[in-house]
C-alpha cells in the first residue's frame, strides 16, 4: 500500500482552534457513471483508513456515479436562461451559472419561479451593496451547479455537473459499510461546503475549516476523494 501524499502546491496539515489536522488525498480512477460508490472507497479509502479517521469525498464524484455530470452538448438552452446568464457575475474561480448551459440546469433543478426570484433579489442586493444574495435565494441546488473549466479532468471538462442528489443520504450509507465517519463536500479555492454528513459527531463549521484550503485536485491530480486525521 503506498503511502498517501498531499497534492503538489498543498499543505498536508491545517490547524484550526489549536489541533493540527492531516488531510490526505487518495487518489482514484476516473469516476463515471458505472460505478458504485461503495466499491469505489472499498478498492481507494479503505486500505488507508485507520480508527477516528474521517472519509471527505467530492460532490462532483459522487455526482458522477449518480448519471448527473451532463454533456454540454446535451443541454438546449431556453431564452430565459441565455438572458439570465449574461447578467450573472463572472470571476476568476468558475463558470458557475454565468453560462446559459448552467442556467437552463438551474432552472431545471431548482424551477422557474424560484431562479426568476432569486435573480430579483439579487438586484435588490447590488443595490444595497450586497453580494451573494443570488445563491442564497437559489439554493443549494444551484450553488453545487459546475460549469466546463480547462482545470477539470476530461471528459468532465465538457460537462455540466449537478449537485448529487441526497448527500447526507450517501454520506450515512458510505459510513456504515466502512466504519468510519463520512462527509461529502464541495470544495475548492475560495472554501468549503458541507453538503452531506454521516452522524452529529461530524460538526460542519470545523470541517469547514480543516478543508477550506481545498487539500483535494480538480484535475490531473485525479485525488477525488481524501482522509482527515488528527495529526
């Protein structure tokens, strides 16, 4: 069994209230949607995993395994969402649903209404000097949206990849078949989500912190998945 190694550019250990935390990536093969979860972490986590050691897993490959990672070439696109999308901040660290594929999912996943409201809100929150208020309203649905970036692994570089569905769900599952805590989470340069957790033990504001480095690679490092360990 080879020893688990932080990704290149990353620190193995963060420190948060005090205590030093490792966070180990295991890398994978390419996760598809002819996999079973399970036997993902049974052949990847489980030779690594040792007692009080917690399991954080990517919602995009948890996502994939679910048939949600969708060809951008499959996606039609309405008027409304080639209108709403042009009025959605672009930044540096992602497409989110600044493209009318991402949108049309959005509308799709979360339902006209509450995207039409939401993007009302979020005028009302430039106006007041506010930003943000677009994802709140939306939701988590729309948040766990991703867009095709360069960075990403192919083919998923030309897909739209949705929120898992049930991540708390999957998390509870996963844990009872290993043994050890699990959490699912959307993570990346600018932080941490907790999308899914296996039990109260597990507190979201401190694995917040212990990942919002992003210890975890998006691409080539092909490392979806990682191990949390007192260090």
């Amino acid at each position: 069994m080879s020893e688990l190694q932080s990704n290149p550019g990353k620190q193995a250990v963060r420190t948060v209230d005090g205590v030093d935390w490792l966070r180990l990536p295991i890398k994978t093969c390419l996760i598809t949607n002819e996999h079973d979860m399970k036997d993902i972490v049974d052949q990847y986590a489980r030779p690594h995993l040792q007692e009080g050691d917690v399991l954080f897993i990517s919602e995009k490959a948890v996502a994939c395994t679910q048939s949600r990672a969708i060809f951008m070439e499959d996606i039609k696109p309405r008027k409304l969402a080639v209108k709403l999308s042009n009025h959605v901040t672009k930044t540096p660290h992602g497409i989110g649903l600044g493209i009318p594929e991402t949108m049309e999912m959005a509308l799709r996943e979360c339902g006209v209404v509450r995207i039409l409201f939401a993007a009302v809100c979020s005028v009302i929150g430039k106006l007041l000097g506010q930003k943000g208020w677009f994802y709140v309203v939306a939701g988590p649905k729309a948040r766990g949206i991703d867009g095709p970036t360069h960075g990403t692994i192919p083919p998923y570089d030309h897909c739209v990849v949705l929120a898992p569905a049930a991540p708390a769900k999957v998390a509870k599952e996963l844990a009872a078949h290993l043994g050890n805590e699990v959490a699912i989470v959307d993570i990346n340069d600018l932080g941490a989500n907790i999308l899914g957790w296996s039990s109260k033990a597990l507190k979201k504001q401190p694995l917040e912190q212990i990942l919002g480095d992003n210890p975890l690679g998006q691409g080539g490092e092909c490392t979806p998945m990682g191990i949390i360990r007192r260090a």
